[in-house]
C-alpha cells in the first residue's frame, strides 16, 4: 500500500488512485494463492513505475 511515509514526491490524492488500480488489479487473483504476495508486490511495482513515468516527466528546458 502505497503511503505519504513510504513513497515520496505524490500527492494523496495520487497515492489514492494508484492504492485503487492496485487493489482493482489485484481482484482478478486469488487471495489465497501461495503466489498472492509475489503478484502483489510486482503489481504494485508496476503501477509505482507507471506512476513515476507520468507524472514525473522530466522538461527539457535549458
């Protein structure tokens, strides 16, 4: 779960939306999965990359 503790540079409102896709994507599997931490984690991974791709796009001024 992503938090204002362990994730820096995001806002609530966008730590919200990207706990929501996590928790959305994540009820396609099995909770009781023995690989249900592992799927959670590379979820979670993936949504943080995404995030971090739009919304920290970096400007190329000079």
């Amino acid at each position: 779960m992503f938090t204002m503790q362990n994730t820096e540079g995001f806002d609530q409102f966008t730590l919200d939306r990207m706990n929501s896709e996590v928790k959305k994507l994540m009820s396609k599997h099995d909770p009781k999965s023995m690989n249900y931490k592992k799927t959670y984690e590379k979820i979670e991974d993936q949504v943080f990359d995404r995030y971090c791709t739009e919304v920290f796009r970096p400007s190329l001024k000079l």
